[in-house]
C-alpha cells in the first residue's frame, strides 16, 4: 500500500508519515522549494516537491497511491483570501488531480479542524459532526469552505474529513510559549472565570487518522477526534506545574481584554514588519472562549476510537520532547 502526506514537513503531517510507515505502507511525501526538511530527512520516504497549486506536478504526486492524507494547510496568513486560497482552493486542486490521475483511489482524508465547528454552548454540549457549524476566525472559516467544496465532490472518490481539537506533542511549535513559560513556573490562565476544551495528543491523532482512513464505515464522514473529555485549563496549568517539578510557581490569569488588545498590537506590528504570524487578533479571540468542547462518540462508534494517551502523558511527552530537544 502507497500513501500520499501532504504537510509532512509539518507538525501533524511528519506524524502521519511516520505512522504510516510504521504500519508497512510505502510514503510519499510532497513539499515545497521553502520547506524545512528536518523531520523527513533520513526517512524512507519518496520525496515529491510541489505546491498545492502546480496540477502538472501535483498529478504526479497523486499517481499510485491507494490513500491520501492532505494535512498540508495554511494556519496563519494575511487575510481571509489568502487563507481561502491555500485551504480551499488548495485542498480543492489536490482532490482534482487525485480525481484525475488516481481514480482507484481508496480513501483522501483531508484534515480540517475543530475550530470550523466553534465554540460551542456550555460543557454539557460538546460539538457533535451533525452540528451546524459556527466558525469565529477566517482560518477556520476556510477550513470550513474547504470541507464543503470537498463534500461536492466526494461521488468522485471516498472522502473522510477529520477536525482534530487542539493538539500537543512532540514537534510542535504553536503551543511551544505556553510550555516555554510554564517551565519557567509561569502558569497563564486565560479569563477570570474556567475554560474547557479538548486536546489530543498528536501519536494518538495520527494513529486514529490512519485507522478512520482503512475502515469501511468512514467514507463521506466527518469526525472530531479529541480527548475523550475536556479538560479545563486550570488542569492543564496544574499537571506542567507537576511534570516541570518546580518548587514554585505563579499562576498568571489575563483579562480578555488584556488577550485581545495584546493579540491586536501584535498583529499590527507583524503587518508593519510584513510577517504573519499565528497569535493575532483572531487567536485572540479563539484563545477567550469558554468551551472549545467537541465530542468523539461517532469516531468510537464507526472505528473504534480510543483515546491512548491521557492528560498527564501527553504533556510530560510533550515537555520531555521539548527538553531532549533543548527547545525549552
Ligand atoms: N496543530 C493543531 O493543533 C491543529 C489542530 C487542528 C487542525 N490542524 C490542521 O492540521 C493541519 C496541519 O497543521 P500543523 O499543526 O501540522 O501545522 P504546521 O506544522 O504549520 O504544518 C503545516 C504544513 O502545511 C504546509 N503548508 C502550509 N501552507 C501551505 C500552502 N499554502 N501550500 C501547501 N502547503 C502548505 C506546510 O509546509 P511548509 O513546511 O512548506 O511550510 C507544512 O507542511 C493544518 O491543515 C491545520 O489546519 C492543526
């Protein structure tokens, strides 16, 4: 069995390709000409380079494969079109080459996200798939565009859509500060009152992406794949407090306001230096919601789901990750 990663120079794509692999399938992996190869270097694995907008190359990647996984997507940019561009219209390209050039194709799984839903209401109510979805930011916006071009067109090859919550684990540069800060015994706390959401370690992700794409139950769904609980964020703060081993620690609660207009001033500040950045106004606004809350009952039920790695594993990986690494 051959399989495509899109984002495997990523966070959550080098997972998947390396999971894969572990499972026996033969991996290829595209990239782009600015990629760092860092986590695919020495790997076994064929490399392709390509954008999501080259169909003559992107026609090559796609040849022979029995399964894609199109994790490759744009998580900060400067604006909602640049955003629709790589997530929409992107994703949209790919599975029109794999229409094109891999017609027995058994399975494209586009990883979207668990924001396209929203927050959702109160704890009782996590997210379930059949949900309406309400989007806040225009990230998630266009994940959420990119989801509904490809359900289009899912008549033309088996598509199963996975919105993983909030993911840690080794890799990872986006929640990297708050474990920078949390090593240090600074413990931030969003909001005076309690938060809650989901987070999944990104081995267990990618383990249960795979199993979702080799089952026969999954073509056409949708599935959240998170903890199996929510956790609130105090937890969380509590249990880096308890990995780090610190004698002391200071738990730092910032008022929404303070989130919003440090968010805001960052994001001006990168559009003067002409960067973009994932923490900005948007993030701000993700970052100050109560219940980031979403439910696998479907994912249980169709595959299997389970979640293997609890709370307190997946950040002391994490951290020891980090630490091995010399990142914190
Ligand atoms: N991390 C999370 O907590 C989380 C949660 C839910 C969903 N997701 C989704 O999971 C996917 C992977 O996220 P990640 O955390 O692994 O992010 P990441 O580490 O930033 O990796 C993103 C990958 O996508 C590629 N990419 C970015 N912009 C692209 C573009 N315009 N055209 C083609 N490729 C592009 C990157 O390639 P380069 O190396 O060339 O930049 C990289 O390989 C994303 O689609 C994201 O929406 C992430």
């Amino acid at each position: 069995m051959r399989a495509l990663v899109t984002g495997a120079t990523g966070f959550i794509g080098s997972h998947i390709a390396d999971t894969l692999y572990r499972r026996g399938f033969d991996v290829r992996c595209t990239y782009r000409s600015s990629s760092n190869l860092r986590w695919l270097k020495d790997k076994p694995y064929e490399l392709i380079e390509t954008t999501l907008f080259d169909f003559e190359s992107l026609s090559e990647a796609v040849k022979n494969v029995d399964y894609i996984f199109h994790s490759g997507g744009q998580i900060a940019a400067r604006n909602y079109d640049e955003y629709l561009k790589a997530n929409r219209d992107g994703s949209l390209n790919l599975f029109k080459a794999a229409i094109a050039n891999a017609p027995a194709l058994k399975r494209f799984v586009y990883i979207s996200s668990q924001t396209v839903a929203g927050p959702s209401q109160s704890l009782s109510q996590p997210y379930k798939e059949s949900d309406l979805c309400h989007p806040i930011t225009v990230y998630a916006k266009s994940k959420r565009e990119a989801e509904i071009e490809l359900l289009k067109l899912q008549k033309e090859l088996p598509l199963t859509i996975i919105r993983p919550s909030a993911v840690i684990g080794p890799r990872d540069t986006a929640i990297l500060p708050l474990f920078n800060l949390g090593s240090k015994g600074i413990l931030v706390l969003i909001g005076m009152g309690k938060k809650f959401l989901n987070l999944i370690h990104v081995k267990d992700l990618a383990e249960s992406t795979v199993d979702a794409a080799l089952s026969s139950n999954t073509t056409g769904n949708i599935y959240f794949i998170a903890s199996e609980q929510p956790y609130s964020w105090n937890e969380i703060m509590d249990c880096i407090k308890k990995i780090s081993k610190r004698k002391f620690s200071l738990k730092v609660k910032l008022p929404h306001f303070f989130v919003l207009s440090a968010a805001g001033a960052f994001q001006l500040y990168c559009k003067i230096i002409n960067k973009v950045h994932p923490f900005n106004l948007d993030k701000g606004r993700d970052f100050i919601q109560k219940y980031w809350t979403c439910s696998v009952v479907q994912a249980k039920k169709d595959f299997g789901f389970c979640q293997k790695m609890s709370l307190e594993e997946s950040l002391a990986d994490t951290v020891n990750w980090y630490k091995e690494n010399k990142w914190i």
